[in-house]
C-alpha cells in the first residue's frame, strides 16, 4: 500500500507532458528557412562553408553533437545524431543538400535569394529544391530531441553538398569513404510530395517516391574546319551537330509500362493530370540542356569554329540499359563522325518495397492528418542523392510530407521557386510522428 501511495505522489508530482507547440514550431522553421535561403549555394560554384555554419549553429545550441567533414574545399558535409538504445535495428537517415541550381536575377520579380514572403508563399531559389524540404526534416529531427523521444535505433540527420552537379563530392564522397558513419536501413530523401492538382484534380494525394529513372548525362561533340564566315563549307561542325539533333529528336519516345506508374493510377483511380511532371515518369526522356560554340567571347559571328557541342540529359525507365539506350541515340543521330560521351550515369534503378514499418508509418501519420488523402508510392522524373542508397539494400523514400500546388513543383529550377508558408508546419509534424512511431520500437 505504502509503494502504491508513493508512486501515485511521484506520478501526481511528476512535470505533465507538454505536447508542441506546432504552431509556435513553424513559425520558428519558416524563419529558419529564409535564413538558409538568403545563404546562396549556387553550383557552381557551389561553395556550402556558410550554410554548413548555419546549421550547425542551429543544432549545435540545441545541444545535438554535429560531425563535419569536407570532401573538398567549400564542400563541406553535415551530420547530427540522436543515439538509440539499439533494440529497434539500424538507423533512419534524414538526407538534404545545401547547393542549388544557379539563377538569372534578370529573369526573376523577386530577389532569388531574399526569401520574401508574400501571397503566402517564400519565394527564392531553394525554397522547393530543396532548403524547404530539408528544413522540414531539421525540425522533425529537433523536435526528436526536445521532446525526448526514446529512441531504439539512431536516427541521422545530414546536410551534404554537390547534388545538382551529380553528388560525387557530397552524398556518394560520405557513402564512399565514412558508410560506416551512416549504415542505415532507411535513407529519407527528397523525391514524393503531397498535392490537391498534381497527379489529379480535386483529389489529395501523396506521393511516396520508392524509385527513380536512370539518369545518363551526354555530351555529343562535333568536329569540322575553322573558317571565314563568309565562305560556307560542307565541314562546319554547326550543320552537321544542328542537323543530327533534329534527327534525334525528330521520333517520339513510346509510353513504356512500370509497375510503380501502374501502382499510383491504381491508387488514384485513373490516369494522371497532363503535365510535364506525369508525362515524364511514364516514359524514358531527353532534353536538350545546352549548345556550345563558336570562337572568341563573345563569339566571332563571322568565323566558322572548328568544334560544336551539346549536352543531353536522358532519363530512362527501369528495363532499358545504358548500352542500349547509347545505341539507340547513335541510331538517331545518323552521323558516325559526331561522338558520344557518357558525362554522368547513375546506378539502375531499384525499387524499394511498401511493405516496411517506416512506408507504414509514414502513410499512417498522413492520413491521421489528412483523412481523405490518398498516399501511394511513386516514381519520380529526376535524380535524388537517396537513390545512391539502393543498390547498398537501403529503403530510400523521397517524401515531403506538406501539401504543396503544382505550380510550386513545377517552379523547381525555374525563375519563380516558391514553397507555401502553410507547407512547412504540417510537414514538420507529420514527419515528426512517422520518426517517432518507427524508431521507438523494438525488433
């Protein structure tokens, strides 16, 4: 009777447990976030030393011990720990990068790196790709550790540089050289997304990305004679470049089937919304991204150059190869004198599973939020540093766990780049209880 008393005093004086603040939380990522944007990360030429010290301050004053290291000078990697106990298996890794694609100011209504808010949105490079989206999982991480989360496994948080330049020097460096530093069984990633008109109209949806397209980087590079502009000639390197690109680009490329694509109109209930985004990851892509020619800078307009090249980015569904897809595009081109060079490939792809505690987790703390959402896994058209993580056995998820409008995806790389304020909180809080739900349990 005595123990039972006594513990019923400790219970009673015992600090009630606080639930967050999310309202108060997302005010404090939101300004956290035009802090990280107004850092400019451009790559090139892609030096992230003064976003790494942001963010490390951040953590650092909230008492979570920070790792550094730096692959290259101004490339410098991220990453915090919250240990577990170890009863639940090996950790979950949260994955961003600090870089971001270069910008033309002249293009844009807003500074690109001011992150203004107005009509409810951050504007500024990065907000979507991704400063946003890894603020997201800063704060779901944090959140862990003021809360006290009990952990069973380690959950990683890391911030690495280099992704839109391929990740050589950020993601795969860390993957290459401190693997055992990370060891995860999952990787949470940029990738999937929640939207009301993305993938259908009217209806809510999140995206869970399970796999990605190849990724195959070319450059194509013709040689031909130097000369007076005003002499023509049959070996200007222009006219023989310009006129197999036409070829190339003069046949379509078929639909294919993908289980994955399959998977989602399944879920969705029909087909997906025509747009550039849904279009893309139901066939295998190319895109012209640059031209390159000339003499002197700027380029002489009367002399003839003697080299002209170009650059393609390709991104295939699962079932073609590289060896065929190279032969497939020297096919097209019909012009055995211009060559074909393989600037940047990524693995194959793999598809990660649904069937796994931290897919479940993460559907569940959707739809507790959102009753009449539809979650379903997904593909998606570009690359991501979490699919690195797949060949190793990882379960690599690309989720942002807000709702965000088409225009805001589409926006990504573009003069425009906004993400939602209204995003952000949500995002959080969702992440945050699939985290807590997943490495709090026992194996």
């Amino acid at each position: 009777m005595l123990l039972t008393s006594s513990l019923a005093l400790l219970l009673l004086l015992a600090p009630a447990w606080q639930a967050p603040d999310w309202t108060a939380i997302a005010a404090e990522a939101v300004a956290t976030l035009q802090g990280y944007v107004r850092t400019d990360t451009s790559n090139p030429p892609g030096d992230v030393t003064k976003a790494a010290d942001f963010l490390t301050g951040i953590l650092t004053r909230e008492g979570i011990e920070v790792k550094r290291f730096e692959s290259a000078p101004g490339r410098v990697i991220v990453l915090a720990r919250l240990k577990g106990d170890g009863t639940g298996g090996k950790a979950i890794l949260l994955e961003s990068h600090m870089d971001v694609v270069p910008t033309d100011p002249a293009r844009w209504t807003k500074d690109p790196f001011g992150a203004e808010i107005s009509d409810g949105r951050i504007w500024g490079r990065g907000t979507i790709d991704m400063k946003g989206i890894g603020t997201s999982y800063l704060y779901a991480f944090i959140m862990l550790h003021r809360q006290k989360v009990p952990l069973t496994r380690d959950v990683l948080l890391m911030f690495v540089p280099d992704e839109e330049i391929g990740g050589e020097l950020g993601a795969k460096w860390m993957l290459k050289n401190h693997y055992d530093e990370l060891d995860p069984e999952y990787v949470i990633d940029e990738g999937g997304f929640g939207s009301r008109d993305m993938f259908t109209a009217g209806k809510l949806v999140f995206g869970i990305s399970v796999a990605e397209k190849k990724l195959i980087w070319l450059r194509l590079r013709a040689e031909g004679v130097a000369g007076h502009g005003s002499q023509p000639h049959n070996q200007n390197p222009n006219d023989h470049l310009m006129k197999a690109l036409s070829r190339l680009f003069a046949e379509p490329i078929a639909a294919a089937p993908f289980p994955v694509v399959a998977t989602m109109k399944e879920r969705i209930g029909g087909p997906l919304t025509d747009n550039k985004f849904n279009n893309a990851i139901q066939q295998s892509t190319m895109s012209l991204t640059s031209l390159r020619s000339g003499v002197g800078d700027p380029p002489k307009a009367n002399v003839i150059p003697s080299v002209a090249e170009a650059t393609i980015d390709c991104r295939l569904l699962p079932g073609t190869t590289e060896a065929q897809w190279i032969a497939e595009v020297k096919r097209r081109l019909a012009d055995p004198t211009i060559s074909v060079e393989v600037i940047n490939a990524s693995d194959d792809p793999v598809v990660t599973p649904q069937d796994t505690p931290m897919y479940r987790a993460l559907e569940a703390a959707i739809i507790r939020r959102h009753p009449d959402a539809v979650v379903t896994p997904m593909t998606v058209p570009y690359g991501t540093d979490g699919n690195a993580y797949r060949p190793r056995g990882v379960k690599s998820y690309g989720i942002f766990t807000g709702i965000i409008p088409a225009e805001s995806i589409l926006s990504m790389h573009g003069d425009s780049e906004f993400i939602p304020v209204d995003a952000i909180g949500p995002a959080i809080q969702i992440l945050f209880e699939a985290l807590r739900d997943t490495a709090t349990t026992r194996k």
